[in-house]
C-alpha cells in the first residue's frame, strides 16, 4: 500500500527518483541512473545523485510538508555506473519531539553502495517561512 506523499512534491524524480512504496515511517525510491549524472567517459556516476536518493527516501518516510535534514553520517559503499538501477530503503527508527533519526540503505541489486543515518526535523512552518 502506498500513502500520499505529502513533501518534496515538486522534486524532479528523473535526478531523485521514483516512490515505489510510502507507508508510515517507510519508504522505497527507485532511481534508474542517466548519462546526465556521470562524471566521466567509465559512466561513474557521481555520488550527489545517490545521496540525494538517499535524502529524498529519508524525506518521505518523515513524510511531513516541513520536514529538513539536519545532518547525516553515510558511507559510499561501492560505485555506481551510468544505467544501474537503485533502490533506496528508508526506515525512521527514532522520533523525539521535533527529530527523526532515519535509516536508510541504497542497493543495486543485492548489493549495498550507500548507508546512511540521517537526522531530520519537522518544523512548525517552512523553513522558508521566517
């Protein structure tokens, strides 16, 4: 079953990638990589695209229009090239008060390339709206 998803409404999914899943304090985003995202003739991927994969399956498994991230702690656990197809997994395994700490590990096929912990917020208002 997959929730509406209620932030991050207008991100490009083409750079981000794709909801699959979204249920209460989960989520998977599927991103198939492009050649706009390598980095040189080999089809290395560069890993702002997986971390923003990563962030944005963070993002929506909070699931609240205010949400930000705050910090992260991630490893790039094995390159990425140009046509691989990723899957990010991102499970909230902590709430206190305003903070979510969210898990969150990205495969292609049965093999990790990035985990991550991220700590994000859920604001009163936009971030925007000071």
């Amino acid at each position: 079953m997959t929730e509406s998803i209620n932030t991050h409404k207008d991100i490009n999914q083409r750079f981000c990638g794709t909801p699959e899943h979204v249920k209460d304090g989960y989520s998977r985003v599927r991103l198939e990589t492009i050649p706009e995202m390598t980095v040189d003739t080999k089809g290395l991927v560069h890993g702002g695209f997986v971390f923003g994969l990563a962030d944005y399956a963070a993002m929506i498994a909070v699931n609240d229009p205010n949400v930000v991230l705050g910090s992260s702690d991630v490893i790039f656990k094995s390159p990425v090239r140009t046509g691989d197809v990723l899957i990010a997994e991102a499970t909230v395994r902590e709430i206190k008060n305003k903070k979510r700490m969210v898990e969150v590990s990205v495969k292609k096929e049965d093999l990790e390339v990035f985990k991550g912990s991220f700590t994000c917020f859920v604001l009163d208002k936009h971030v925007l709206d000071r």
